[in-house]
C-alpha cells in the first residue's frame, strides 16, 4: 500500500502549488485552494480508497457510488497497487 501512495502522492504534488496534502486522524484530505475535492482512506492493510467529489458523474464499475462515508464526496476508487495510479484516476 506504502508504494501505491507514494506514487499518488508524487502525481497530486504535481497538480500545481495550490494543492496540498494533509493528514486527518483517520484519512488524508487533499485540497485545491483550501477546498476538499478527495480524500485517502485506509480500507485494508494491502489497500485504499480514493474517494472523490464527482457530482454529476454515473458510478462506474471502477468508480463506484462512496456511500456514506463523507457526504462531501460521491465516488471511492480503490487502489492496491502503484500501476492503478493511471490517467484514469489522475483526471
């Protein structure tokens, strides 16, 4: 799991100097100009959740519905390994 979020660590830091990363007591809140667009969750000890803020956007079988979680947010991808980190996830 380290190695999958240092590679998407790597590529949020190169989103641009008004996104910062910061951690929570439970998940790690990534921001745009102060505004929470995605959050880094733990959900096993091999894997984490990306759960992001896509209003508007249909459920995928990839990016599914968050539920319940943070209501902030409306999709949860989850991510096991450091080549899941592709332009699909990145966008």
């Amino acid at each position: 799991m380290a190695k999958a979020y240092d590679a998407l660590a790597a590529n949020i830091n190169k989103f641009g100097a008004d996104v910062t990363i910061s951690a929570n007591r439970s998940y790690i809140n990534v921001q745009r100009s102060g505004k929470k667009f995605a959050i880094l969750e733990p959900s096993t000890a091999d894997c984490f959740d990306i759960r992001i803020k896509l209003k508007g956007v249909t459920p995928t079988e990839r990016f599914e519905t968050a539920g319940t979680m943070n209501t902030m947010v409306t999709h949860r991808v989850s991510i096991s390994d450091p080549k899941q980190i592709d332009d699909e996830v990145l966008s």
